[in-house]
C-alpha cells in the first residue's frame, strides 16, 4: 500500500469513497513510525511520543461518523502536533527536560480544533527545546535527522514534525514560528510551511517563547492541504487575547484563482551577499514559472531588514525571559533533588530542567529587561521592529506579494553550527522580518541543490493567507518539486 | 557594551540560574558574543519612532465580568511535585 504517498486532500476524497477505512490508515502510518523513527534503531527520531491507542480511537471514531453519515471533510485523517501543544492526559514537553514528566491536564485551542474536526493525532513531534533554535539540536530528546540526508539537521524549531512529513510518517503536521520556525525546516524538507499573520490561530495552550511574535500554523504536502489545515486551526478564539475577530475566508474557494496582474515585490535584501548562488538560480526559475501564469515584479527595498536579526534576539529573549519564569519547581515540572531553601530550589530546578541554549537565551533577555539597560535594549529594539513594519507597508503599496527565498543555504550537516549560535541565529535572516511585522509568510518547495531540498518563501499584508494559498498552488500545478519523496522513504 | 564575570553572575541571580563559577567565563563569551550581534541596533536611527508592541496594535479585548473557571484544583495538584492538603510544598521559608 501507498497511502502515505498522498496528500491530505486525496486521503479525503480516499476515505468518503470507502477505498479504506481510518483505521487501516492510522495503522498504516503507525507501522511507519515503528519502522523508520525509532532513535535506537537509527531512524530519524521525528516522534518524541507516538499515542497509538489514542490515534486509533479517534480513527475508531472517524470511521463511526463515516458509517453513520456526520463525516466532515477532514474527519479521519492522521496528524502529528508539534509537542509544544498541550494535549490533555498526553506528555507535553516542548522537548525539554523541564518537561519531561508533564502530562497536560488540558488541550491546547489548536488540538480541542483539530479533535473536533475528526482529525486522528499520531503523536507528539520533536523540536528544538521550548522552540529555541533552527536545527532541531538542542532537544532533550536528541536530534532529528533530515530524511533527504540522514547526517544533516532538518531545520528547526519544528524539525520534528518537518522531517516526519517528510519521512511521510504523518501526511501533515502542525508547527509554530517565532522567528522562522516553520519555513526554514518546510523549505530544508521539501514541504509547504504557512506561518500565519499575528492572531489568526489562537495560541491558548501552546507553550510560549515570545508572546508577541509565536504563530501556530500548517506543515504539509501541498498548497491545498495546508489550505485544509489552516481552515480548521484559525480563528477566534476568546481564551487568546491577542487572537484577533477577522472573518476566516474559504481558503479553498481561491486556491485556482488567475495569478493575471499579480505584482510580486523582490527585494534586492533577500538576493544579495550570504544567498548561495544555486538557492538563487533556482529561485530565479521560479519567478520565471510565476511570471508565465501571468504575474509581474517589482523591486522593493526592505531598507531595515538587516536589523530583524539583532531585533529579534532582543525582543524574543526579553519575552522568553518573563514566559519562562513560570518554570520554577513548584508547580509542575523538573523540581532538583534535596533543595536547602527556595532560592536554591528555584536556581538548581531551573539550571537542571532547561538546556544551554534556553538558559542563554532567558540571560541575554534578562539582561535586555534589567534596569538601567532597558531604553538601550528593548525599547530601541521595539522602534526598530516599528521601522522593518513599515518597510513592509511601503513595499506592499508597490505589490501583493513578497518574494524570494526562505534560507540562504539547503540543508547542513548535524553538529556544524552547534558550537555557533550566530551563526545559526542568521539561518532566520530571511525569515525573522515577517515575524517582526506580524505578517503572513510561506515556504513551498522550489527546486533541488545538490540532492536538498530549496524553499522559496512569499510574504504577503495581514490577512493575506487565502491570496499565499493561491500563489503557492497555483506554482504547484505547474512544478513538481512538492510531490518528491526521499528515495529511502518512498 | 561587554559585560563582566561578575555582572553575569548577577544576571543569572535574576533569571534564578544556577551559574557554576566554572562556568562563568565560558557564558560571559557566549553572551558577550551575542550581545555584539545585537549592538547593531545602536546605529539604528530611531528619533520620533514610536515602539511597537503588538503587530497590528490592538487593543486587548474586553468581556463581561462573569466567573468562566471551574475548580481545577487537584488535576494541576496532580502533577506538582510536591502536595499536601491542596497546597504546595516548598522548603521551609519563615524560621
């Protein structure tokens, strides 16, 4: 059997023709996380929990809706969640050790949504701890390896469930991005990644870095399946009150609409020094693509992209820095043994539970945050996250969309920037910008460099989800790229 | 702006981290290294820009002032640490 060859919207049309059940699909994935994902067994570590029993009750109950005629037009179909959603009475660890024995007493919004849609969770995806991080290397529960080249990192903070859609040991999963999390490991595995605009997806449940600039959203196949998944996890949600009352649109209605007039800005940032030359030519085939389906492009200037980086490890530290005090032995949690008083419990719970780069990264915004350095810091920081905002306005008065590519480099080797935190800070370069702004971005696959997988990344005005949809399936209709499987995998 | 050895060590206090002095000098780089991709921002001219908080500047929403909550109580107490008749245990704080 090939199911896991198809995309969500053909397993859809699969199952409401009866050609199988959603038992026999669950099933199917399950004897494919057994197969290939095991860490011991050298499979590529995807999973940090695997819930069959609960994956297969809710197939039990998919199948029972089916049957009785009250299906929906995702009821049964499998799904991995990023553990950084909680998920009632399932381990939820945001893959650090803090975590490692918390059993959610409640459902994250986003899986209560994707519960109700009759979706059937597979298990728990591994990340980067507490989504700090773009390889997937500073998880408690080890690193996950890329399944285009098993000795390279898929990307990260949700390389977890990148690489298991990848590996197609889920059709589709969910991910967050805070700074890039999404796109950089869809573009170096090959997958369509949507990070939506700020508020679309309710974050209640989701387990914070930086309030400010997190954003759940879909990893997947295609276009049109990340279509389907955004239509179930968007929305208001009153429990968030930064999720913002916007109409959610039929994102599947517009995915055929004409791309005749489309005005696609490129900005001479994005395609300068740093950029590898084939990411670039490949890139440069795509807008050819775009441009024969009728669209046209503009050079913008992004005058203020070169400080999203140093911004960004102001403001998301500073924000990491308060969300996490919550971790502090007493509640929940990794709590250290024989404390002497609180002081040392707090101190040793918390220099025991997060790993290096979690503890790093709450001193810099501890110290962004600390008197005296406040208006240096986070306040300057703030206006220049005002001032990349409004390069992005005055870009849109000129286009539609933004495009160009997701990371300035394929897919490298596991351990090659673990000793460099700048160095795998600037692997976000392209993508940071737009969380800064709160804007909608993407990556969808774009082409091969040396057998790994190169993403190119559109960007576009809030709200702007269903036309990024459109853009990206509209390119997919013509190219194949999205549908290559990793030969090992097939 | 590099810090020194001891300004971490008062940094970690704060976060409440556990700094081992062997530590010390190995973080004090590591920070100090960071904190020079983040200098960049000096240079930024930013007279008369407002900062920006919030992505769409919203206003946080309001509703009816209504109890919403129910008693959750012992499933958090389930996974604490620590328990004794429906609170938690920590070191002894008053001698």
């Amino acid at each position: 059997m090939s199911l896991h060859t198809l995309t969500l919207a053909e397993l859809a049309a699969g199952l409401e023709r009866r050609d199988f059940s959603s038992t026999e699909l669950t099933r199917h994935f399950l004897d494919r996380i057994a197969r290939f994902d095991d860490k011991a067994a050298g499979g590529i570590n995807s999973y940090i929990t695997v819930t069959p029993e609960r994956a297969l009750a809710q197939a039990a109950a998919a199948d029972a809706a089916r049957a009785a005629g009250t299906a929906g037009p995702l009821t049964g179909l499998p799904l991995a969640q990023k553990d950084i959603f909680c998920t009632e009475g399932v381990k939820t660890t945001c893959a650090s050790k803090m975590l490692d024995s918390f059993i959610s007493p409640y459902n994250a919004e986003v899986v209560t949504r994707c519960d109700a849609a009759g979706l059937v969770m597979l298990g728990k995806t591994n990340m980067d701890e507490f989504a700090m991080g773009s390889s997937n290397e500073t998880s408690f529960y080890g690193v996950v390896k890329n399944p285009w080249d098993t000795t390279r990192v898929p990307g990260g903070s949700s390389g977890g469930s990148a690489a298991a859609v990848a590996a197609r040991l889920a059709p589709a999963a969910t991910g967050t991005d805070t700074g890039g999390s999404i796109r950089q490991p869809a573009a170096l595995c090959n997958l369509t990644g949507l990070k939506p605009s700020y508020g679309r997806i309710s974050r209640w449940g989701m387990i914070a870095f930086a309030s400010s600039l997190d954003q759940a959203g879909p990893m997947t196949q295609t276009a049109e399946d990340a279509a389907l998944l955004l239509q179930v996890m968007a929305g208001h949600d009153a429990k968030d009150s930064t999720s913002i009352a916007q109409p959610v649109p039929d994102y599947r209605a517009t995915l055929g609409d004409s791309l005749e007039g489309l005005r696609i800005g490129l900005p001479k940032q994005f395609f300068g020094e740093g950029l590898s030359a084939e990411t670039g030519a490949l890139i440069q085939a795509a807008i050819r693509e775009l441009e024969k389906l009728g669209a046209t492009t503009v050079e913008v200037d992004l005058p203020n992209s070169g400080l999203s980086v140093p911004a960004y490890y102001v403001i998301a530290p500073a924000e990491c820095s308060s969300n996490l005090s919550r971790f502090d032995g007493v509640r929940f949690g990794h709590r250290c043994e024989n404390p002497k008083d609180l002081e040392d419990l707090y101190k040793r719970s918390r220099a025991e539970g997060f790993g290096e780069e979690v503890r790093r990264r709450i001193m810099i915004g501890t110290y962004a945050l600390s008197a005296g350095y406040y208006d240096a810091y986070y306040l300057q920081a703030q206006k220049v996250r005002r001032l990349i905002k409004q390069d992005f306005d005055a870009a849109f008065a000129q286009c539609d969309v933004i495009l160009g590519p997701t990371a300035p480099e394929t897919a490298f080797a596991l351990g090659a920037k673990q000793a460099d935190p700048i160095a795998m800070y600037l692997q976000d370069i392209y993508t940071i910008a737009t969380n800064l702004a709160g804007l909608p971005g993407m990556s969808i696959p774009a082409g091969f460099s040396g057998g790994l997988p190169v993403g190119l990344q559109l960007i576009g005005p809030y709200w702007s989800e269903a036309r990024l949809l459109n853009v990206a399936h509209r390119y997919q209709q013509v190219t194949d790229w999205h549908r290559q499987i990793p030969a090992a995998f097939a | 702006m590099a810090l020194t050895a001891e300004q971490v060590a008062r940094i970690a206090h704060l976060a409440r981290l556990q700094l081992p002095a062997d530590e010390q000098a190995r973080v004090t780089d590591s920070l100090n290294n960071i904190l020079g991709l983040i200098d960049q921002l000096q240079a930024a001219d930013t007279r008369g820009v407002a900062p920006m908080a919030h992505p769409v500047d919203a206003t946080q929403a309001l509703r009816a002032d209504v109890v919403s909550e129910s008693d959750h109580r012992d499933d958090y107490q389930r996974i604490a640490p620590a328990v004794q008749d429906g609170c938690y245990l920590v070191p002894r704080v008053v001698e």
